[in-house]
C-alpha cells in the first residue's frame, strides 16, 4: 500500500459480506471501471472503502431507475 493508511481498504471478499454484492459482479464492475483496485497482495485486491460505499449506492439507484449498465458506466467515468 502506498499510501499507508490500510484501514480504508477493503478487500473483494469483504465487500461481498459487506454490501452484498456478489464476488462476480464486484469483478464484473472492476472491469467496467466502476472501481479501481488501490492495492494487490498475491491474489488480493483492495479497494477504498469509502469509494465502494459511495458508488455501490449510486450504481443501485440508477439501476432502480431503470439505467443500464453502459449508461451507469458513463455516468460514473465519464
């Protein structure tokens, strides 16, 4: 970790448990560019938490408003 500062990060199996969010559509959205990976151990990814929070709950909105994923990608990343 580059940063040092570990604690907001969180790993993709802890993010399942965290926010329900089953491990292939967290890896399904990595790859979309919903999330970026801040740090890899081994086979271990982590994310910032505080990121994970805050897009996990703007990617369900809209997809409660009926946006498909490409449009939620735009939305997100531009």
């Amino acid at each position: 970790m580059t940063n040092g500062n570990h604690k907001d990060l969180v790993s993709a199996k802890e993010i399942s448990k965290k926010f329900g969010v089953t491990y292939p559509t967290l890896n399904h959205y990595t790859n979309l560019g919903f999330f970026n990976v801040v740090s890899k151990r081994g086979n271990k990814r982590f994310y910032q938490a505080g990121e994970v929070r805050e897009k996990l709950a703007l990617i369900s909105k809209l997809k409660d408003d009926g946006y498909p994923l490409r449009l939620i990608r735009k939305k997100l990343i531009g």
